[in-house]
C-alpha cells in the first residue's frame, strides 16, 4: 500500500518534530545545568551544556527559516 502526503502535511511533521526535538534539547539542558541530568555530548559539564545550546541555536535558525 502506498501513501501519498500532501507537500504541506509533511513540512507540518518535520516542523512539529524539530520542535519536539528542540524541545527535548532544552529540557536536557535545564537538567545539565541543575547537575541531575545525563551527558548527551560529552562528560564535561561545561562542554555538554555549550554543545547542547549550539544545537538549540541550530534548531531555532531552521525553525526561523522553515517557520
């Protein structure tokens, strides 16, 4: 069976999925800097909480261009 999406109802899902994802990123980093949560991209605490606010920015430039 094969199924076909309107261009429209899959931009809707990428956007809803960057924004659940980007979601989830700052989650993690609400945790990181509180000392409960996990290391997503490195052990360093400083190093992961850098690195997880360079990919929110890169998550809010995409949403800013895709809207």
């Amino acid at each position: 069976m094969k199924i076909e999406l309107e261009v429209e109802c899959v931009d809707k899902l990428v956007r809803a999925e960057l924004k659940a994802v980007r979601m989830s990123l700052q989650g993690d980093l609400k945790r990181r800097k509180a000392g409960h949560g996990l290391s997503i991209f490195s052990t360093d605490k400083a190093e992961d909480i850098a690195e997880i606010k360079r990919h929110i920015d890169a998550f809010n430039t995409v949403l800013k261009y895709y809207g």
